[in-house]
C-alpha cells in the first residue's frame, strides 16, 4: 500500500510516521506523532452523551489545583486487510530486534534469553514509593551535579529573561535527552559516556521525557520501541522499565506507541498506549495495575464514559491526582479522576487543521492545547465555556509552527512548547506572541545548537543551576 512518499506498507507492516487526512485521502507528512493503526477490537458504535465541565462541577466538589483526527476509513481499512495484530511485521520482514526484557522477578536476562510472554519489570529496585530517590548532596557530588534542594512548589533561583529554568529536552530523533540552561548550555545529558550498555539496550528514543515528583530520576517513552525507562538523573541508568524493546503489541507485557509516561507519587506509572487505544496504570513491579478504555474494531472512536478511548496522546497528572487527557480520535479532551470516572468531556476549539496534542492545565481551570498541524498552534481555552483565550497562531515567516506537539506555561506566563518539526524549542511571550527565545537552528542536526525533532520539554524544578559551575563534557 503506497502512503504517499512512495514507500509501501505490506499486509502488516508498520506503514511510515505519517498522520491520517481528515478526509481519510493520502497522509500528510508528520515525522512526530505516528499514524493510529487499525486496532482489532470490538464495539465501535458505543456512544453517550459528553460530560461537560458545568454538568461534572454541578455533581461533584471542585477539587483545589501537572493525535484529533477524522477516521481515515479507507487507509484504515487497507492497513487492517492483512489481520494483524499492531506492531507485528509480514512475513519475511523483522521489527527491531528484542536487546533485553526481564522476568516478573526484577532480573534483567540478556537478549538470548528474553522472552516476547516475560513481564518487563524493574531492572533494579526502587524505593518502596517506586521513586529512585533524589541524590544527598555527596552523591550528587561525586556525580558533578547539583543536588536536589528544591521543587515546584519552592523553586529554585530564577534566571533573568524570558527562560526562568533549564529544561529537559526529548531530541527524539537523535536518540537523547538533553538538559539546557538558559543561557543555552547542554548541562546534562542521556545516554552518558557512563550509560552502560544495558541500560543503553532499552532504547533511548526520548519521545518525552519527564521527572519524577522527587526530581531525582526522568521517565522517558519510546513510541517506535514499545517501551517506557526510568532513568536515574545521576547515575544515568535505566532503574525499571517496561515493554518488550523493539516490540510493538498489547496485552499485559507490550505497548503500541506509548506516549506521555509519567510516575506519579505513589510510585505508580501512567502512560498513554495510543495505537492500543487505552490508558494504563503500571506498578512499582512493572505489572499493569489498571486499564481504561476497552477494545474497538477498527478505527477508535472516542467517548471515554463508555470506555472508549481513541488514541490516547496526553496524560498529565494533576496536583489533586485528576488525569488531564487528549485523544486524536474526535479531537477530544476530558479529565478523569484518579480511578479513571470521567469528570468532564469536551471537544477542543478550532486547531486550525491540526489535531489536538498533550492538553496541559492551568491555573484556574484552564486548558492549554497544542494544535498539532502546519502551520501549528498553541490554544488556551475555558473548557467549561469552551471559549478561547489566548492563541499563537502564524501562517507564515520564522513564527510559523510546524507540527508542535507539547506546550506548558513557565512560572513567568511565558510559553514553553517544542516545534517539533523546525527541530526547535521556543519561548513565546505571553502578552506580544512573539518569540523570545530559541534553541536548535531550524535545520535538523545533532551538533552545537541543533535537534532533529524534539517531542517533548519539561522544566528542571528541583536543582539549582543558576549558582552551580558547568560539568565537564555534560
């Protein structure tokens, strides 16, 4: 089957990163977030009525205050003609090869021994809240870093300008994680020359990438790999992941796509299983605690009351433990409950042509949402009103977005978001909806002050950068 570049996807194979028209004709280019597959599941036509946010406050307290798509039924239907399961490859081809899983014992075995039924569980033993613990003082230290004495809500020293934090930075096609100052200097980086090769052999796609609650350790995903990793900020080891690397599927050991893993404080983690259309709850033994959203047959709709969830592609925990969650399938948006109940359900405003991408909170009830498309856009809006607030939105020019995926408010009110496909990371002033600052050049590439498609960004909250000399070779 030709996807419009030329390239073809056999009975089941796993066609390029292409999204899906919204008329379901030829796909458009879209290196970032990967085209929903057809997933076997049953019952499509299951519909409710949404949950507005007016209807969700009006029958429970508010609570105090951290890809959508039409159905390309015809692409759809071509990819689903071979009946295989997501993530498996035609005869004769191969998927990436498996480097390492592990048992439900914790114990890693080497790729001769991983098995595609093992449970991939915790490569080594976290505390028992399932974070990696921040660093004391000597052990960051003896890693050259500074040590964890702050948090969002005591933050550290701000910088002047418009950037107040380093952040973390999802290079995603250049295989790393980066961590970079204000003033434009790369502090930190994975893999490390003192990655070893194991924890190299669960993948490093960098998809996202976020810290833990504590800010001792990042939790990255792997769309193309099927896996999440905690990465240990500094050892710079892989502590627990999950997945079977370089195997997409489902089940109770796999991930189609994972997206926007998170560990939550009780040492749980959340991830987004887009191609698998549901929402899972992992525990500190690598064992899938919960599942929201049940199967569908083909193309996955959207109506999260009823448990369906189509193409999940956000999840970002709230203060008050709510779930914030996007879904490609209907351009939809909703808040769910720490047990998955669907608090509110909304459709998202006018993306532009886009599909909504990664919704992130704000203060007061508010949603900000990335318009993923070209030209790109980032929104704010009132859910319970659904009127927009404030818009970035340039058609043309070095302003012009293209394909951003994740967009979040810095403490100052200026926006942080990755332009995923200018290979850059911007700063937009909140009040000119101007640039203010940028980091990568525009022109893929992994040298000084280049990324090749970043896909995520975070704000190093917990670590005092401002006062501390640079580390020799990051």
């Amino acid at each position: 089957m030709t996807l419009g570049d030329g390239s073809t996807a056999g009975p089941c194979r796993r066609p390029a990163r292409r999204t899906l028209a919204r008329n379901g004709t030829a796909p458009e280019r879209s290196s970032g977030r990967l085209p929903p597959a057809a997933v076997a599941t049953a019952d499509a036509s299951a519909s409710a009525a949404p949950v507005t946010p007016a209807a969700a406050a009006a029958a429970r307290p508010r609570r105090p205050r951290h890809h959508g798509l039409a159905a390309g039924l015809a692409l759809l239907a071509a990819l689903a003609s071979g009946g295989c399961a997501p993530g498996s490859t035609s005869p004769g081809g191969a998927s990436r090869p498996a480097l390492a899983t592990a048992s439900a014992t914790g114990r890693v075995h080497s790729a001769a021994s991983a098995s595609a039924s093992a449970t991939a569980s915790a490569a080594a033993a976290s505390t028992a809240s399932g974070q990696a613990g921040a660093a004391t003082g000597s052990a960051a230290a003896n890693a050259g870093l500074p040590p964890v004495r702050f948090s969002p809500q005591n933050p550290p020293p701000a910088w002047s300008g418009p950037l107040p934090y380093p952040i973390l930075v999802a290079d995603e096609q250049n295989d790393r994680i980066l961590e970079i100052t204000p003033d434009k200097r790369i502090v930190w980086r994975y893999p490390a020359p003192r990655t070893t090769a194991l924890s190299r052999s669960y993948g490093t796609s960098g998809d996202d990438a976020f810290f833990s609650p504590d800010g001792g350790s990042i939790v990255t995903n792997d769309e193309d790999g099927g896996t999440i990793i905690r990465i240990d900020y500094y050892t710079r080891q892989v502590t627990w992941h999950f997945g079977v690397p370089g195997q997409l599927g489902g089940g109770p050991t796999h991930l189609n796509y994972p997206d926007d893993a998170y560990l939550l404080p009780d040492g749980n983690t959340i991830v987004a299983d887009i191609r698998n259309c549901r929402e899972l709850v992992i525990g500190p033994d690598a064992k899938i605690i919960s599942q929201w959203g049940r199967p569908q047959q083909g193309y996955c709709r959207t109506d999260p009351a009823s448990g369906l969830f189509g193409y999940p592609n956000g999840d970002t925990p709230l203060p008050g433990g709510d779930i914030l969650m996007s879904f490609i399938s209907g351009d939809r948006i909703a808040l769910l409950s720490p047990a998955g109940q669907v608090l509110w359900n909304v459709e998202a405003p006018d993306l532009h042509g886009g599909y909504v991408s990664d919704a992130q909170p704000l203060p007061g009830g508010d949603v900000l949402v990335c318009g993923y498309g070209k030209p790109g856009s980032v929104i704010e809006f009132d859910p319970r009103t659904g009127r927009v607030l404030w818009e970035y939105y340039v058609t043309s020019g070095s302003g012009e977005l293209n394909h951003p995926s994740y967009a979040t408010q810095l403490p100052n009110g200026n926006i942080l978001l990755n332009d995923d496909d200018n290979n850059r990371v911007l700063v937009i002033d909140r009040a000119s909806k101007q640039i203010v600052w940028q980091y990568g050049t525009g022109i893929a590439g992994a040298g000084p002050g280049q990324l090749n498609h970043p896909d995520g960004v975070d704000v190093d909250m917990w670590r005092d950068w401002l006062h501390f000399p640079p580390p020799t070779g990051a």
